[in-house]
C-alpha cells in the first residue's frame, strides 16, 4: 500500500532551520494580524501556496480560526480484527479492485479518451465534455488501490487534453465535481504540477460563467463565450445543488493555487443563499432566477436538484477546519427543519421500524425515497461527530437502514431509482392502497406505493454503509456492502465492464448499456475504502467532494 500521510522526508536541521525561519516570519508578520477584524480580510502571502495545510484560501484570504475538530472516525483499536476477519475484508477488498480493472480494461479497449464506455455495444460517447471523463474522474481510485501503470498512462492523457475548449455546451455543475475535482484529488496524492496546471485551466476557462446578475454560474455554457462583463440569460433558472455544489472544489483551487477569485466567486452564492428569504428556516427551494436571485418554485428536496448543497455546508466547515461560523449556523438550520418536516416513520407492514426521509411539494409532504437522496445517512452521521449532535447518528443509523432495505426488497437486490412509501402521515383506505400499487411490481412489500425502477450504478448508499461504518466501527456495514456488490456482480457485470439496470425489480432484468464515470469514480472507491484498514483515507485527513474525490482538510488530525 502506498504511504499516504508521510511523503516527505524532512531531516531534522532542515526542520529545525524551517522553524526558526517561520518564527522570524511569524514574529515580523504577528503585528499586523491583530488588526484584521475579518476573517475574509488579508492580503500577505505567507505561505507556500502548494502547502497541502495552507490556511489561506488564495493570497488574499487568511482564515485565522482553523483549529481540530471532534474526531470523524471510531477509535479502530478498540475491537482488532481477528486474523479470520482481516481474511475476509482482504479477500472482499481484491475483488473489488478486481472488478475496478476489468471495468478499466474495457474502457481503454473500446473508449479510450471518449467520456464514456456502453459496455453493452462496446461503443462510447461522448456526454461530458469531450475530455475524457471516465479517465480524469477515476484518477484518484487508480492511486487508492496502487494501480500505477494505470495512473501514468490516464496522467500522460490528461497532458494533452486542452480544458478551455470543448465542441458540447458544458455544464459547470459536473464540470467541476467531476473533473475539477478529479484533477485537484490526483495533484494533492502525486504531487504532479500537470494536475494543478490543468485544474487552474479548467477553473479559469469556467469563471466567465459566474457574471450573471446574481453572481449565480449559469449551468449550461458554452465555453466560447468568454466575455468578462455581466452576461444577461434571464430566461434560464439556477438549480440549488448546480450552484450550491462548486464551494469545495473552487477553495481548494484557491488554496493550492493561491489565487482568492474562485473563493470569491462561490463565496458570493453562499451570501446570497444566506441572505434571501426562505418558506422554512434552513429548507431552500430547489429553483432560483439568475437575475433576482430569489427562489422561483417551492419543491422542497435533500435529492436530485438539492442533495448536494446541503452535503456541502458541513464539508465545507470541516475542510477549514471549522473556521467559518457561517457553513455550520446553515448546516444546523437545515438539518433541524430536516427532522422536523422531511423525516417520518413509514408504514411498511413487514418493517414497521423504518424511518424515511420524503419531500415537500407546495408545503405538503410526499413519501418518495430517492436513490440520491441516501446520502443523507452519511453526511448526518459525520455532521453528528464533528458538532457534537448524537440524535443525528441515531437517525443516520435508521435512514441507512431504510436504504439498505431499498436494495433488499427487490428482485434482484438491487436498489430502485426512487420510491413511493405510505407514510405515517398518509391515511390510504384498502381498496385505495390496491389501485396505487402497480401493476407491473406484483411483489412489492405492502405500503411501497410504487417504484422507479432503474438502477444506474450509483453509490449514494454504498457511501453511507462505508461513512457508518467508518463512525461507529460496526463491521455489520461491511457484510451489506458485500451483499450490494455481489449483486452488481451478478446483474450489472458485462463482457467488457458494469452497466446501469432499466428494472431492478423484473425477472426480465435488462441492462441500460451505460457506464457513467461516478461509477469508477464513486462506487468502486467507496466500496474498495470500505473494505480498507480504516486509516486509508481517513475522514479525519480527508473530506470527500460529492464526486468522492478526496481533498485534504485544512486542520489534520493524525
Ligand atoms: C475565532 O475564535 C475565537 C475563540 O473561539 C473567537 O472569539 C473569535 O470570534 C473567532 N473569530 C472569528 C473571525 O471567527
Ligand atoms: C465487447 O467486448 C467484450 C470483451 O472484449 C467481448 O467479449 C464482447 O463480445 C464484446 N461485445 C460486443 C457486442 O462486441
Ligand atoms: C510513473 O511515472 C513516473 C514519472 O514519469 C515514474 O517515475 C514512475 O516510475 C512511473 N511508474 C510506473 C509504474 O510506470
Ligand atoms: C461578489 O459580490 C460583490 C457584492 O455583490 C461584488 O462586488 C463582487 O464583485 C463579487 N465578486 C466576484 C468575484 O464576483
Ligand atoms: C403529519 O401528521 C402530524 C400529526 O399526525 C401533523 O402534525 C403534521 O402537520 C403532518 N404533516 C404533514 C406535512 O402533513
């Protein structure tokens, strides 16, 4: 295994001698520091600005509270692992690497540089930009699991690959947490200069697309279009997780490069979200006008169009290391309105224990269960070690186990798209219940009104089983991870790589053909870390963009 955390190899009087040089620094520079009332207020470059524990958001921002959070992870030393255990995680941990190199292996066969491999036809496409998303998103799983030929080869790629140009209108959204993201995980793990050179690229390609009147990017652009003055689309809408999901990715390329715009420039939407008014205190309609700034819709949602946004306030709080107030003040709101409106016992007749979280359409509640939505488990569970919220564990615990059932309860123990529940809230008589359950599931559980029924390789729920598991140290995640992957194995596997489901729960079951790149990039890696010594990647050094690209926080605790 690759040595993560010590790669470099100081000698003590050089250590010695960069301490003295510091002090002296310090000391000239100390004065001046007392001045500054606002945290967002500096202008000195004091540090080396590839320094991976810089505390400076850019030249012009120095973050003067950084300090050491609560501990993410359960205390592994407490219950050692057999000999017979280590066997078995080991064994499970080379089957998914094996699983990530014969997706890999069909993927440079049949598509190498296109976005995208259809491991059905063998063919490929060209979804994300052109620039070969599928290498570039899955950089950083090849470094995890010590794939190194793979990495040079996808590095030497990612070389030639011009990140300003692309023939698709992009969207800024998957831009950054894929490939933004990507390029920033492989420069902090190889320190390799093509990396961060290429994410300066890409990040200064994408900033023409923030000069709207609200200061909220415009999603779908064209990267031609490159004026610098305030650009007028009103006839275009922002979605909370498009402009809610940029924050990590553009810190972090101002911390490594040491240019403050890209923190200016999401800075300036966090503002804007704080300010405006919302229906609930910290619940945030999904839809927004580029040119007011306010909320135009009144959906209400932790899934597709909202997840992610609210994932990223308290990521962003542990990546400074808990130094901007604001991101937890916005976290703590959310998750209390969360509770109070958006979580509700189901009424499952084989599981009367489950708890679900739904949505709000137009102020009432619906009982819909998204795929993506079942990362919640995992961002409450690390919201509840870091801000001290032990009631946030104890629902994170139900809620993973309402997703895990998801996949449980099908045919082929694959979990569905989405899914309607009868709620607590819900007052169905009988006959009303047998009309709403479809006919095409005849085996549904009683109380699961109806599915969407796709699978498209998604890890949201794998991702919640490996943060459990990495809080509470229960191994009980690690056996359900195996059951999900020995489904994908049986059902998703094809000659050449992994492919989405159209039904999950059909004895015909029919694969769609498409291997997204989350699912390299996501998926494998949260499976391969679940079944890792827990330090690998530790949630106390690392936070996890939404695409599970590793960045370092600024605060380590190791
Ligand atoms: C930094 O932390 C100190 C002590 O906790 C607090 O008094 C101060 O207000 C904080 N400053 C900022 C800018 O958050
Ligand atoms: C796709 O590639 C695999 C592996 O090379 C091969 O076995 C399979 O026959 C190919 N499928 C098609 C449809 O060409
Ligand atoms: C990868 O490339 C680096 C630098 O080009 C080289 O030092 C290293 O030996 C290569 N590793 C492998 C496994 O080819
Ligand atoms: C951020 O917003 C402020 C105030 O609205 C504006 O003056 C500033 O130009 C914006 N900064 C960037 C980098 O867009
Ligand atoms: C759900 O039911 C409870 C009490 O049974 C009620 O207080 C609450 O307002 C209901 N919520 C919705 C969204 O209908």
């Amino acid at each position: 295994m690759i040595n993560l955390t010590a790669k470099i190899p100081w000698r003590l009087n050089t250590r010695l001698r960069i301490a003295l040089i510091l002090l002296l620094i310090i000391s000239f520079l100390s004065y001046q520091f007392i001045f500054i009332s606002n945290i967002f207020d500096y202008q000195i470059h004091w540090f080396d600005p590839s320094s991976k524990i810089s505390y400076c958001l850019g030249s012009q921002v120095y973050l003067r509270n950084v300090s050491r959070l609560p501990k993410i992870q359960y205390d592994f030393n407490n219950t050692p692992e057999t000999i017979n255990e280590k066997l078995i995680r080991e064994t499970r941990r080379e089957s998914i690497k094996k699983g990530f190199q014969h997706a890999w292996n069909g993927y440079t066969k049949y598509a190498w540089g296109k976005d995208e491999l259809e491991p059905v036809t063998n063919n490929s496409n060209n979804r994300f930009n052109g620039w070969g998303a599928t290498i570039v998103d899955s950089l950083d799983t090849m470094w995890i699991m010590d794939l190194k030929d793979e990495f040079n080869r996808s590095r030497d790629f990612v070389e030639t690959v011009d990140f300003s140009k692309s023939d698709n209108v992009i969207s800024v959204f998957e831009t950054t947490i894929r490939y933004l993201g990507g390029l920033l995980s492989a420069y902090e793990f190889s320190n390799d200069h093509v990396f961060l050179d290429k994410a300066l690229e890409l990040g200064n390609a994408l900033l023409p697309s923030f000069n709207s009147v609200s200061g909220f990017p415009y999603d779908s652009w064209d990267l031609s279009w490159n004026n610098d003055k305030t650009f007028r689309r009103p006839w275009t809408t922002a979605n909370l997780a498009q402009i809610g999901t940029l924050q990590l990715e553009f810190m972090k390329l101002s911390q490594l490069t040491g240019d403050s715009e890209f923190f200016f420039k999401i800075n300036n939407i966090t503002q804007v979200l704080d300010s405006i008014p919302k229906p609930i205190p910290g619940l945030y309609p999904l839809y927004l006008d580029h040119e007011t700034g306010e909320f135009i819709a009144h959906d209400i949602s932790f899934g597709g169009s909202g997840d992610s946004f609210y994932e990223y306030l308290i990521k962003q709080y542990i990546f400074v290391g808990g130094a901007i107030d604001q991101f937890r003040r916005m976290y703590i709101e959310s998750i209390d309105s969360m509770h109070k409106h958006l979580i509700k016992e189901g009424r499952i007749e084989s599981r009367p224990d489950l708890l679900f979280i739904g949505e709000l359409s137009y102020g009432s509640f619906v009982g819909k269960l998204q795929h993506l939505t079942c990362f919640v488990p995992g961002m409450l569970a690390i919201g509840s070690k870091v801000l001290n919220r032990p009631q946030d564990l104890e629902v994170a615990i139900k809620l993973a186990d309402s997703c895990y059932w998801a996949y449980e309860m099908t045919y082929t123990g694959i979990g569905p798209e989405d899914l309607w529940y009868m709620s607590s809230n819900d007052t169905f008589n009988e006959p009303e219940k047998k009309t709403m359950n479809n006919r095409k599931d005849k085996n549904l559980p009683d109380g699961v009104i109806k599915l969407g029924h796709s699978y498209k390789l998604r890890p949201e729920t794998i991702e919640s089983l490996f943060i459990l598991y990495r809080v509470t140290g229960d191994r009980a995640y690690q056996d359900k991870g195996w059951k999900i992957w020995q489904a994908i194995e049986k059902w998703c596997k094809t000659s050449s790589a992994y492919s989405g489901l159209i039904n999950v729960n059909s004895e015909k079951v029919t694969q769609n053909n498409n291997m997204e790149s989350f699912f390299l990039a996501e998926t494998l890696k949260y499976l391969y870390l679940l079944f890792s010594p827990p330090d690998l990647i530790s949630l106390d050094t690392y936070v996890f963009n939404t695409e599970a690209h590793p960045f370092l926080r600024m605060a380590r605790t190791f």
